[in-house]
C-alpha cells in the first residue's frame, strides 16, 4: 500500500474509504441556505471529514474546479481528511456528446444526475492521475456533482466538461433559438431583430432570415455571433409585412430549425371589426382589437355614406381606443359598411380603396333592422260568400317598388272593442295589382259585422288601417 494510503488507514473515516473503494455512497448534504450562486456556477461546500457528514464548515461559490492546497483550504477545515463537494445544475441545450476529464491527488468521483461517469477513488501521494470518458448528454437541464476527498499530503483536483466538436461525433442539431423579438423604426423603415441566448455550450454562430408574407422563400440576411442586428432592407412603403426567424449553427455544421417565425407589420393592421346596432338609441358601436404595436399612432373610423348621388367613404373621426359608437342611423332595412384605417407615427395609413372589400378584416358589413313600415293602407272591399262575408284586400303599388309582403284583415262584431285576424296571408307576386281575399265563414243571425285591412313587411312592421267597413249577415 502506499505511503500515503496508510497513512489514510490510520484514520478511521479514511480507512473506510480505503477499504470500501468504490462502494462507499455519501448521501447529499445540503448546501448553506444563505448561499445563492450565478447560472452555471457551482455550489462548492467544504467537509472536515471524507465522508461528506455533518454541517458543511464552508460553502460558497466557485466558477471552475481547478484547485492545488498545501494546508488547511479554508479556516475550520484540516490539512488531511477534507472533503470539498461541487454542484450545479444547468441547461444542456440540445445535449450531445461531451467529454468529462478529471484529475486529482487522492479521491474524485464525478456524477452526472446522480449517476457515477468518473471513479478515481484511492491515495496517491502527491502525484495526481487523470481520467477522460465520452458520453451523450440529453437535452435540457441535468446536474453535475464533482466529489473531491483529500487523505493526506498535498491537494490538488481539477474538473472539466466540454462538448465534443468534431462533426464525426456530433450529429445533434442545436435547439431552435428562442425568445424573438423584432423592433420597426418609421424613421429609417428597417427592422431589428433581437434573439435570447442560446444554451448550446458549442454555438459558432447565428443566421438570420426574411420573407415576405404570402412568399415560402426565405432570404439569408446575415450570419452574426452577436444576438441582434438590424435588417438592412428598406420598407419600401411602409405596409409590406415581412416574417423573421432565426438559425442556430454549432461548431460541427450541425444547424437547427428556425425559430417560431415572427412577423412585423411596419403599419399595424385591424385584425377584426365587429359592430352592434341599438334599436333605442339608433347608433351603431363598432369594436375591434387594440394595437399595442410601439409604431402605432391612432385610428380613423369611416362611414360608406350616399354624398350627392355617389357611395364614398366618410370619415367619422378618429380615436386611439378600440371602440366607436355613431350617430342615429335609420332603421331601414338596408346594409351599412363601416371600415377602421390605422395610421402608424410615420405618418403612413392603411390603404383605402374606393371599393368595398368584403374580405377586409378591418371592414364591417352591418346590416341594420329594418323599422319602417308600409306607408300606405290597402283598398278593402266587403261583399258576401257562401256562408259568410267576402272580405278583399288590394294594393295599387307597382310590382317593382312595393314595400311590404302580405296583407292581414282584421274583423270585430260591430259595438265591440275586441279584434281577431281573418287572414295573414303573402300576397301573389304574379298578380298586379296586389290582392288577398278571405271568405269569412259567420252564422246567419243579421248581426253586424266590421272589418279593416294593412300590409306587412319581411321585418313584422305594419301599415296603417285602412278604412273600416262594415257588413251585415242576412238572418238565414
């Protein structure tokens, strides 16, 4: 056994060590909660013992192992029969194969998710050994531990992790790069576009890419090491609306999938346009989403109005808000176009065509109830029918231009107050004029019967009265 093994043997911890090899399991002992250390920095805690018992006498941080003590490491810790424990949990990116290497006087162990990958576990004096393997990490976040016991003598031990580069090795493509974010300047019509860091330990570089919305080919911009750049090209009109992703590349060729393809609209648009008409107060509320684009400056609310002859669109006004109510509109029955424009802080607004656009998102078609009733009473004329009175109902109006649907006759006995129908009925569109006739089947007892006629339209509003007329039933 050598020197300084014995001398381990001596010592009752270190000789379990010694003798238990590679069997010995230390259970985990939690790090001071006081101490918070940086992404991807270890947790290093000091053990007055090899057996990683008790209380930590220290623990603090440290960003790389590569540690040589003569003496006591820390004030409270011995020269011989320490342990110094590292831990840290990061994110692997897309993992891959990576090399592990460790040296060191005496004891190291090296775990990966609890997992034991390096055992160099027995004293060696003051020269250290050194040990390498090569494994596939998988992708996201795993924890590394680095074990570290010192019997006696001088303590040296240094840790190292690092992917494995070469394109025979490494055939895992990066993760896609995320957190995309894109910035329009109206001034200078270009775009920046800004990524977050990758977590790829072997990234070589980035690559951004553009295309125009409704185009499926995509045009390199720029391969950059940096984490944002702003799009040479110029917008050449300020409503041209582009997407960006961008490409991971690491250092064995390896590229990834793009990032989630992100869209810049240099002049924010309406993506819908909904409205509501109220029968009381006769206005229509029109809504739609708010843009909460940087560039965006206000909306302009238009109308599609009658001016002398010619259907053009009008301008209401404007707002920065999301919502518009109108003035009274008329309830007539007819469809009504609304259309919200928005213009950015260059001063660019979206186009507006003469024409309507039902495909349009930020055009409405509204149509409104319709209120107004048949202006005109139908002729009624009274005669008599097998079994009771005759009653006719007709109307002069021309086929082309009549405002109603069908007739109804109403009948009351004579010195009462209380209506029932007699016919509701469509009228024949082939006859002209319009005519609705009902027999009205009444006992024969001479008693006075009373009728009156109107025309309704699709919309349930009615015409006036017509005249009242009157009939009596002959007693039978």
């Amino acid at each position: 056994m050598h020197l300084k093994s014995l001398a381990a043997a001596r010592t009752g911890g270190a000789l379990s060590a010694v003798v238990l090899g590679s069997l010995l399991v230390a259970a985990p002992q939690a790090a001071a909660a006081d101490v918070t250390c940086s992404s991807n920095v270890y947790t290093r805690t000091f053990y007055k013992n090899t057996s990683f018992s008790g209380s930590p006498v220290k623990t603090d941080c440290d960003s790389t192992i590569s540690q040589s003590w003569s003496g006591s490491p820390v004030s409270g810790l011995p020269s011989n029969n320490f342990g110094v424990r590292w831990s840290v949990t990061r994110d692997f990116g897309s993992g891959g194969p990576f090399t592990f290497t460790a040296s060191a006087t005496d004891g190291v162990r090296v775990y990966l998710d609890g997992v034991r990958k390096i055992d160099l576990w027995q004293g060696t004096g003051d020269t250290a050994r050194s040990k390498s393997v090569n494994l596939t990490v998988p992708s996201g976040k795993h924890t590394l531990r680095v074990d570290y016991v010192n019997w006696t003598g001088a303590a040296k031990v240094t840790y190292a992790y690092m992917p494995r580069t070469s394109a025979t090795y490494d055939k895992t493509k990066p993760l896609a790069p995320t957190g995309v974010k894109t910035a329009y300047n109206t001034t200078t019509r270009k775009t920046t576009v800004s990524w977050s860091a990758s977590k790829e330990m072997d990234l070589a570089s980035y690559s951004l890419y553009r295309r125009p919305v409704g185009s499926s080919t995509w045009t390199a911009v720029t391969t950059t090491t940096a984490r944002s750049h702003t799009d040479p090209l110029v917008n050449p009109d300020d409503r041209t609306p582009y997407y960006y992703e961008v490409r991971a590349k690491d250092k064995a060729g390896n590229t990834s999938s793009g990032s989630t393809d992100t869209i810049v609209r240099p002049l924010p648009v309406v993506t819908s346009l909904t409205g509501t008409y109220d029968k009381a107060t006769g206005k229509v509320t029109l809504k739609w989403p708010l843009n909460t684009e940087p560039q965006f400056d206000h909306y302009t609310v238009l109308s599609n109005d009658n001016v002398d002859g010619s259907y053009v669109w009008v301008p209401l006004g404007t707002t920065q808000g999301n919502t518009w109510t109108t003035g009274p509109v008329t309830a007539d029955g007819e469809t009504r176009h609304y259309r919200v424009l928005v213009t950015n802080d260059g001063g660019t607004t979206t186009y507006n065509p003469s024409r309507l656009d039902s495909t349009a998102t930020n055009e409405l078609w509204l149509d409104i109830p319709d209120g107004i009733a048949p202006a005109y009473a139908p002729d009624l004329t009274l005669g008599s029918c097998a079994g009771g009175i005759k009653a006719t109902a007709t109307d002069y109006t021309p086929a082309p231009i009549r405002d109603f649907f069908g007739f109804e006759i109403e009948r009351r006995e004579a010195g009462t107050n209380t209506w029932s129908v007699a016919l509701h009925k469509a009228y024949d569109p082939r006859l002209d004029p319009a005519e609705a006739t009902v027999c009205d089947p009444l006992p024969a007892d001479g008693r006075t019967y009373e009728y009156r006629a109107r025309t309704y339209d699709t919309a349930g509003n009615y015409s006036p009265y017509s005249e009242i007329r009157a009939m009596t039933v002959p007693v039978g």
